[in-house]
C-alpha cells in the first residue's frame, strides 16, 4: 500500500497525458490491485516450486518504463505478465494494448497469469496461466466489448471464462500443473 502512496500522483500524471482521465484515488487503487495482483502470482508460483524473481516496486520514468514481463522464473527464463482484476459479477477481463509484443508476437516462454482480487476481503486467486502464443494462435485476443471506437482502436482484451471453455488443463494452467503432476505421482508411489 505504501507504494501505491508514494507513486499515485506522478503514475496519475502520466495517465492523463494519455489521455485517461482518472481520480488520484482510482490511480491509487489501480497501483495496489497491480502491485497486489504480481504478489499473488509470485506466491502461486513459488508454491508450485518455481524459483520466481522479487516483486518490482520501482518506480521509474515514463521513457524507461517497458513491457518486460513482471516476473521471471529464474530456473527456466519463463517470463509471466500478471494481469489483475476486481471480483465482481462479469467474467475476468484483462486488457492489452494493440501494439503489444505480448499479444502481437508473443515468445513462447511468454505466459499470462489472471488474478482475481476481492478488495474488501483482501484476497485473491490465480484464475489462469495462459500461455501467450496458445492465446494468440487460437484466436483469443479481441476486441474489447466497450462499444467506444476510439477504446477499440487502441486496445484488445481476453475474456477469461470464454477461454477457460475453449482449452484443455495444460492451456490454463501451463506450468501451475506441474507441480499438481508431481504432488499426484508423490502420493501414488
């Protein structure tokens, strides 16, 4: 929460140059659901036995700021981009820009973790570990629901739920299943 704190105004700035018009608390809250969501997926992978980088809570200017992938698995280079999201009574979304290399051209160590949060109990859950390349080769990046032409133009989104649907286990979970094998194989021994 203190990150949030201490990088709420200067982010906020940032965002109105783009042209998102945003409240500093919603700025505020969008830096702790993100920052919240990564510590999430870091824990999920950690449990699941991965050697996973630190958490970045720099901050950084606008010029430096890229689209690296929010952590790292130091063992296998896998790379994993954490999108968050509110509970609430829609399916889980996360959206992209256009330009993205991840949804354009993704690497094939390249993954995407959905995060659910519920703010008011301060929880959250992994609801998914797409690989990227299985996302965009299968058809799955959108465009977004908004009905602004602007918003389409600039933005593409995934629809969890309508994915969930469409893959097998290994297509969501990716590498969160390994463990699951090994855990089943342990206890069948």
């Amino acid at each position: 929460e203190k990150f949030a704190e201490d990088t709420h105004v200067e982010r906020r700035e940032e965002y109105l140059k783009r042209g998102k018009n945003i409240s500093l608390k919603e700025c505020k809250e969008n830096i702790f659901r993100g920052t919240l969501a990564e510590f999430i997926a870091r824990n999920t992978l950690v449990f699941n036995g991965q050697d996973i980088s630190p958490v970045n809570v720099e901050i950084y200017l606008p010029e430096d700021k890229s689209m690296a992938p929010d952590l790292v698995c130091l063992n296998t280079g896998d790379r994993y981009h954490v999108k968050g999201a509110l509970i609430n009574r829609y399916e889980p979304s996360h959206l992209f820009e256009v330009w993205d290399s991840l949804i354009k051209t993704p690497k094939d160590n390249e993954y995407i973790i959905s995060v659910s949060i519920d703010m008011g109990m301060m929880i959250g859950y992994v609801n998914a570990c797409f690989k990227a390349k299985t996302l965009v080769d299968g058809g799955h990046i959108r465009l977004p629901r908004k009905k602004c032409e602007e918003f389409k133009a600039k933005k593409r989104a995934i629809y969890v739920d309508q994915i969930k649907n469409k893959l097998t286990p290994q297509e969501i979970w990716g590498t969160l299943l390994e463990r699951q094998k090994k855990d089943i194989s342990a206890k069948s021994v």
